[in-house]
C-alpha cells in the first residue's frame, strides 16, 4: 500500500462511487441499502487496487483464509518539522519505536497466538464473571442518576460511562483519568477508518495520540510492577508462568492501549444501537422487559442486525479466489461484516429484527483467529444494560429518530440518543 | 437438560466456557469438555451458551421448557 | 408423501445416526408410525465422550445421553436386536421372536469392536474392548481400582486416547502396534510420528513394530500378560483390544443384500443394493454401516466411521426415504473426525487413504500446533490440525473443491513447504493382531 500521507486519491470509479457513499457520514444512519447494493457484487475491485466483500459465504471464507494477513497497519510516520536533527534521526526512531507497537489485532501468528494467549491467561472466566455485580451496580447508578429528567441521553448518561468504567476496572487503569484518555481513545480508533486511514491530518493526529497514550501506558505499568494489584495489567506486567513466554515492554503497552480502546469504543455502539432497534421494536422491548431471559438471543441478533463493527481490512498474501474474483497479492481487503450479516442468501428476511430466527450466526464479533477477545464481557454488559434500561425507564420513546451518528463508518454508532421518558422505576 | 456439542464444528473460541463455566471448560489450547447432562438448575447459562456459540455448535434437549423425554425402554 | 399408509417407516439402530434420522423424517413433515429398534438396552448415546472422559471418571457412563431435538413420537424396541431381513414381506425379525413390517426401512446399525481374534482369550477377564456404554464402563470401573500395567492393543484412536487416559490417571501403559508410529493407517507415520513423541513425553511405553501373539490368562481365568512376536512378554493386569471396528451386518446375511463385514453397500443416494446391484427403493442405510459412492471422491465407495457422517447422512438418507423415486439426491460427504489426547486436540477432513504426500503447510511439528495437507496425484484429500482448529475450514474447502496440492500458498505463519512421504502403512496382509495358540 503506497504511504497514504504523500499519496494523491485516485479518481473515483463506480464501484469507489458506492463504498465512498458507504463512508460518507450523510449515509451513516442507514448504510444498508448501499450494503444491499454492494452485495450484487461480492468482490468488488476499487480504483486504488483494494478489494471490497460484502456477501456471508464470501467473507465467511476470506475470514478463515490463512493468506489473509491483518498486519495492515501503516507505519507511523511524524511529520517534516524543518528541523534537521528531529527529521532525520529523532522522528525516525520515534516513528519505527511507534511502528513496533503493534497491538495484536494487527499481528498474524505466531505472534498473534502467543500474544492472544497472554491476554486471554489474564482475561479470566472467574475475572470476567466477576464483574456482574459490579456492571449491575454501575447501571443502577447511572440509570438513577437520571431521575427527575424527562429526557435521557443514553451515550452520555450510560452507553459510555458504563464500558469506560468496567474496562478501567478490569485492567487497573485509574477511572478519573477517563478525561485524560478518551479523546486520545477516540483519536486511536480511527486506525479502523478507511477514511482516516487515508487522511493526513487524522494520521499526524493518531501520531500524537499515540505518543500520550503511550507515555500513560507506560507510567501506569512502572507502577504495576511497583505496586502489583489484581487487575490485568498486574498480571501482564509481572507475568510470572515461566513455561511461556512473556510479553515485551513493546507489545505490554500496545496490548494494555488496545485492551482500553477496544474495551469501551465498540462497547457504547452496541448498548446505544441496542436501545434505539429495541426503541423501534417496541414491541420487542416489551417482550425483554417481561422476560429477561430473552436476553441472549435479542443480543446476537442485535450483534447481526446492528453490529458495533462494520467492516476489517485485510491484507492479501497471495492471489485469493473468491466468490468468482481473484484478489491478488498485496491487496488491501475491505471484509464488510455487517453486509454478510444482512446477507438474504444466509440469513431469510435480514432486514427484520427478529431475536426468534432459528440461526444467528453472524460476524458481530468476527471470526477466526481474531474473534473479538471481550465478546464475554461485551455480552454481560449489554445483556444487563439492556435489561434494566427495559425495566427501570417508564414508557420510553426515541426523541429524535435517526439519532445523529458518531463520524465512523467502520465503528458504527450514534453519537448520542435522546429518550423521552415518563420517569425511573 | 442434555447436551451435545458437535466438535467438527467447534473451533474452541470459548464463549460458552463464559456463559457456563461449570458447564463448559476449556482444556490446553482447543479442547472442549463438556458436562452432557447438566442440571436443570443452569437452564439459564446453558441458553446464554448455546446463543453465545458463534458456530452454532451447541445443541440441547429441556432448555425451551418442557419438552417431553421420548426414549422409553420396551414397546 | 408426509403420511405413508401403515405400516411406517422402521429404523434398526439406536445410536446416533438412528436418533438423527429419526428427527430428520419428523422434521420433514413425516407423521406416519415410526419404530426404532436397538440392540443395547441403552437409549441413543454419544460414543466419543467414553474413550475419554468416561474412562478417565470425569463423566458418568450414562452421563452421555444423546438430547432428542424433535419430538419423536416413535415407538422403541431397545435391547432386542434386529435378527434377520425379508425383503419380500417386508418384514424385520427381532431377536425376541417378533417381526417388524415396514413401509421404509433406514439401516443404521453401526459397527462393533473387532474382538480379540482369540475368543477364548478375548473373555478372560481384564480384556476389553471399548465401543459402548456398557464397555466403557466396566473398564472404567477396572481402571478405577488403580491397576499398575494396561496394556494396549493397537495404536489408532481409541487406542491413543485411552492411553492419554491412563496416564492422567496414573496408570503405567503399554501401547503397542504394528505400525512405526500410532494412527499411522489414518494420519501415516510422518504426522503420526508427533503423536509418538506425545506418547513418549507422557510416559507410555509405546512399542512400534510389535505384535501381540498371545494373551495369557490365568488359572482363575484372568488376563495375565501377553506375548509379543519375537518372545518377549508383558506383564499387565488389564489388557485393551482397540483394533478398529467391523461393521454390523451379520444380521443382514440371506436378505439378498450387498453386505459384508466393510458395510453395507448402497447407491449414491443412501438406498442399500441388492445383491444384483440394483438399489431397493425402500431400503436405507446411514452411518458406520453404510458404503456409498462419494462424489467427492469421484464415486469411490467409502464408508465413513464418524460423528460428523452419522447426523449428516441419516438426515440425507431421511430426506430421500421420503422424496419420490425419480427425486433422490446424492449424498456427497467429506468426512472429518476429532479426536483430543495427551492434551491435544487434533481434527481431520477429506480421506488421506492412498495419500502420496504429505505438507506441514502452517505451524510447525516441533512446536505441535501444526496444519498438514494430504495430496494424491497432485489434489489436496485431506488435511489434520494439532491445535489449529481455526484453519481447517479454509482447507476443507479446498479440498472439496479438489484444487492443487498443496492447496495454499503465501500463508501467515508457514514455513518453506517441504513435501514429504506421508507413510502410509502397506495394506494389511495379515491381521493387525494374531492368536497362534488358542487353546
């Protein structure tokens, strides 16, 4: 992939036309026609020679396809600054220092395997289970602190603070720091952008992002080795099971960066998508509300219908034949998972939100290797979100429908959702 | 309840082992052991790991109420 | 047809693939009499849970109960064999002396345990074979009591598996066969040499290259310990018989069928053959039992001793009992089995029988996580994963596809591709274990 930095955007062909209309923030409340249109097409090739696959069979055998590399990440690479001393030899270093810091959704194996077990030796049942107390308590507070208001704004009153909250406990990271680090959060997910991706401005922003962040990341671990608690980053920083091996300072700080920018980003999108489908299935949060119990299939075909993660990119290792193309080496992959998940071919009447459907075998969560490693704790949060928002919020009602949208294409979400209510439970 | 897992298609991605941890365990670094007749007591996280499979792997006798036993000795 | 006249449809079997095609014939919409007759007292279990978890005590014997999906309303006949066939009549004789008239009948029967070809030797006490419930659980009961020596006979699956049990309890093992390796005749030596090196790092005494001759008992007619060719003999208080199945046919002798102790042969959509080649259009077969032409295997007649067969061509062989003669579809499979042991979870696809090659095309043997591709004649068969479960989709697709091999060039995490000799053992000339003195 040329740098994206010095490149010039090639013309726009057809093919670009719809997947560009696909990012462009005027379509993000409802991408799914174009989705529906791009799968007339399972693999399209777009202008600059990256490939677009938006059907269930197609990404389904892309996803298992070991010539599918994610190592995709562009290098870092600061800015000219004028000054010789940083341009040539500081920056540089800095800039490979950076690069090296690739957390694992940006690694294939051996690498990713041995670095996903670490993570997964600390991401523990009992760990994991553990915070259901905590996340019911968490939702008590925030839903009451509402009271009295006939107006919620769900991402600001719950969808973030609750992720925000969990993941900081989970991993020891102090909670009133929150203010410090979501903006670089926010700044950092755009490495999942296409769009960002390919802008200058976005990627000298990740650059310094990156750099706080990291210098956080780092301060945070000196004092887990210090002071060791029981959280992950206490148990990644003093891995102490010699039968395997440990992770390096580099990987330490991507892998603890990772863990919090995942752990809540992706989080607030399917608690706030969640809300609004069951705000216009009224009937549905009718039914969740009596029977609680509903919940596991109201999330999976949540996770189909109105996944948090819209599409992957790829990077092609060999010539790949699907769905009647072939990909050729050193291609760069669009994988559209939320297109397969609406695929009508897979799944009979996608478009209808139906927590009943026989078979909800959706890409919510990818597949493969790279399956998201907090699904577990994404499902207790959402499951008890859901719940208590159904059961605690008197006759709630969207106030303005569509919501306005967060600017991702790739990390889909409402920016905020205003509910009408006739007060708490 | 019975259960029985079809391992040709269970790729070990564990989330039933989250869902019902005394149900499902995890062993090195693929291997699903399984209880196939867990009590009825944990209808509730045998449902949650049955919809959390994400290769649809699980399957499950006396979850959805009550559905009568068939296997009767003798005619 | 979602009603037949009486009488109904009848399946012999009541195991997995009976169970399966039972559900299936209800699911279609099937709403006529359906009787199911099975030979053990058990109703329908799950076998692959006994070789491991049973023996090792995690599991109850009768813990493994298989669920019934779909409301059945089916008439069982458990513990009462299936005795003869007569075509003509249509009728099913049961070993209790009743007869059993059927408008379709779907053979599910399976296979058993190959005895110890001594049967003399194979009664004495502490031998066993392992294949149902009540096998396992007299084993377990055995192993429990915390024997010093098992001895094994014969390296294939359950063979290696009830070893890995063995160990985790505790118990000093044996294990020998004639092959250089174990699971030589499924997997060839050069895959299953990293299965040697398991047997070895957990402690078992594995004796490549040997043949057991004789069992001995004692004079209380307890197993005792057993003669390898050559001389030499091992002490051992529980001796166990793991050498492969035979398929269930004996029953079938005088129907008129093409049935041997490889199974009974069928067309390529599930019907059982005649013994004039021609298929009997009210006659089924699904599971160990049954030999069918695979297209996937440009139509070699395979028989397919798995899981994964047993759910999918009862509900194939169901579909086609009630579709309408000039409506049969072909029932193509590409098999695929599990196994875990020593800790290891190894999974398969395609049929590496008359391999001529063999790749590591991910991972590594050293480190035992590893994918290996199987060729023939320049296509991809098979292919086998230690620990890399996530992979295998993208190689079954290829195989089925019959592309190249090997299949997949330019992976993540694959080393330079060497091709090796698979090292298939030569077909068996002689059995895999022999009785020279029985008496």
């Amino acid at each position: 992939m040329p740098d994206a930095l010095a490149a010039e955007p090639p013309p726009l062909s057809q093919d670009d036309t719809l997947f560009a209309r696909i990012l462009d923030p005027a379509n993000r409340a409802n991408p799914y026609p174009l989705l529906a249109r791009l799968r007339e097409k399972p693999v399209r090739r777009q202008q600059d020679g990256s490939y677009v696959v938006s059907t269930h069979a197609a990404i389904r055998s892309l996803l298992f396809d070991p010539r599918l590399s994610s190592e995709d990440l562009p290098p870092f690479r600061r800015p000219p600054t004028g000054n010789p001393l940083k341009d040539w030899l500081l920056n540089p270093i800095k800039d490979r220092i950076a690069t090296a810091h690739r957390p694992l959704i940006f690694r294939d194996p051996p690498d990713h395997d041995s670095l996903r077990h670490l993570v997964m030796e600390q991401f523990t049942v009992k760990r994991v289970r553990g915070t259901h107390d905590r996340v019911a308590a968490v939702v008590d507070t925030l839903i009451e602190r509402c009271r009295g208001r006939d107006r919620v704004c769900l991402v600001e009153d719950l969808s973030y603070p609750l992720p925000v909250a969990v993941i900081c406990e989970l991993l020891g990271v102090p909670e009133q720091d929150e203010s410090q680090f979501q903006s670089w959060a926010t700044q950092l997910s755009t490495a999942l952008e296409p769009d960002a991706r390919r802008d200058a401005d976005t990627r000298r922003a990740n650059v310094a992002s990156f750099d706080a962040i990291a210098d956080y990341m780092r301060a945070l671990i000196r004092e887990k080795r210090r002071k060791p608690a029981d959280d992950m980053l206490s148990g990644l920083a003093n891995h102490a099971d010699p039968t395997t091996r440990k992770m390096s300072d580099f990987d330490l700080v991507s892998t603890a960066i990772l863990l919090l920018v995942a752990g809540h980003e992706t989080t607030v999108n399917l608690i706030t998508n969640g809300m609004l489908t069951l705000l216009r299935h009224p009937h549905e949060l009718e039914r969740l509300r009596a029977d609680p119990e509903r919940a596991p299939r109201v999330i999976e075909e949540l996770l189909r219908y109105e996944p948090p993660v819209h599409f992957r990119t790829r990077k092609a290792l060999g010539d790949i034949a699907v769905a009647g193309e072939t990909i050729p080496k050193g291609a760069s992959v669009m994988l559209v998972l939320a297109a397969a998940s609406r695929d009508p071919e897979r799944f009979p009447n996608p478009d209808i939100f139906d927590p009943d459907r026989a078979d909800i075998q959706h890409f919510g969560f990818g597949a493969g290797l790279h399956y998201c490693v907090g699904a577990p704790l994404a499902r207790i949060e959402v499951e008890i979100a859901l719940v208590r928002l159904c059961q605690r919020l008197i006759r709630p009602r969207l106030a303005q429908d569509p919501p306005s949208y967060r600017p991702g294409a790739a990390l889909r979400g409402p920016a905020g959702l205003e509910i009408t209510i006739d007060g708490i439970v | 309840m019975r259960v029985v897992v079809d391992l040709n298609r269970c790729q070990g991605y564990a989330q039933c082992c989250y869902a019902a941890p005394e149900s499902f365990v995890l062993r090195g670094h693929e291997i699903l052991f399984y209880d196939p007749a867990p009590p009825a007591a944990k209808r509730g996280e045998i449902a949650r790991a049955v919809q959390a499979c994400p290769v649809r792997a699980i399957s499950v006798e006396g979850l959805d109420a009550v559905t009568s036993p068939e296997v009767e000795t003798g005619s | 047809m979602s009603a037949l006249p009486e009488p109904g449809i009848v399946i012999v079997g009541a195991s997995l693939a009976g169970l399966r095609g039972a559900e299936a014939l209800r699911l279609r919409g099937y709403t006529g009499p359906l009787d199911i007759v099975g030979d053990e007292p058990h109703p329908p279990y799950d076998r692959p849970p006994l070789s491991k978890h049973v023996l090792a005590g995690e599991l109850a014997p009768d813990a493994t109960a298989l669920p019934n999906l779909v409301p059945l309303r089916a008439n069982w006949h458990l513990g009462v064999a299936a005795t003869g066939l007569d075509r003509e009549a249509r009728t099913l004789r049961l070993a209790d002396g009743r007869a059993l008239a059927y408008r379709r009948l779907l053979i599910a029967t399976g296979a058993q345990a190959r005895p110890w070809p001594g049967p003399e030797r194979a009664a004495l006490s502490g031998v066993f074979t392992l294949r149902g419930r009540d096998d396992a659980a007299a084993l377990r009961a055995v192993l429990a009591k915390g024997p010093r020596h098992v001895l094994i006979v014969g390296g294939g699956l359950i063979g290696c598996e009830a070893a890995s049990c063995c160990r985790d309890l505790g118990i000093d093992v044996t294990l020998v066969d004639p092959n250089p390796t174990p699971l030589a005749r499924s997997l060839g030596t050069f895959v299953g040499g990293v299965v040697a090196g398991l047997l070895e790092r957990s402690g078992v005494d594995f004796r490549p290259g040997a043949h057991v001759e004789l069992l001995e008992g004692d004079s209380f007619g307890g197993f005792r310990r057993a003669h390898l060719r050559g001389g030499e003999t091992i002490e051992a208080e529980v001796a166990i018989v793991a050498l492969g199945a035979v398929r269930s046919t004996g029953w079938l002798a005088g129907a008129g069928l093409m049935a041997d102790a490889g199974g009974l042969t069928c067309d390529g959509a599930c019907r059982a053959l005649a013994a004039d080649g021609t298929p009997c259009e009210d006659i089924y077969a699904a599971g160990d039992v049954a030999r069918w032409p695979n297209p996937i295997y440009s139509g070699r007649l395979i028989s397919v001793e798995h899981w994964g067969n047993a759910v999918e061509q009862a509900g194939h062989a169901a579909r086609n009992m009630l579709a309408a003669p000039d409506d049969q579809e072909p029932y193509a499979h590409l098999p695929a089995f599990w196994s875990s042991q020593f800790g290891i979870n190894i999974k398969a696809v395609g049929l590496s029988e008359g391999a001529d090659s063999v790749a590591i095309v991910q991972g590594s043997r050293a480190a035992r996580r590893f994918l290996a591709v199987y060729g023939r004649a320049g296509r991809s068969i098979a292919a086998v994963s230690f620990d890399e479960a996530r992979w295998l989709p993208a190689y079954a697709e290829q195989i089925r596809a019959g592309r190249p091999f090997p299949p997949i060039r330019d992976a993540t995490d694959q080393a330079r591709i060497e091709i090796h000799a698979p090292g298939f053992p030569p077909r068996r000339s002689e059995p895999a274990a022999r009785e020279i003195v029985d008496a």
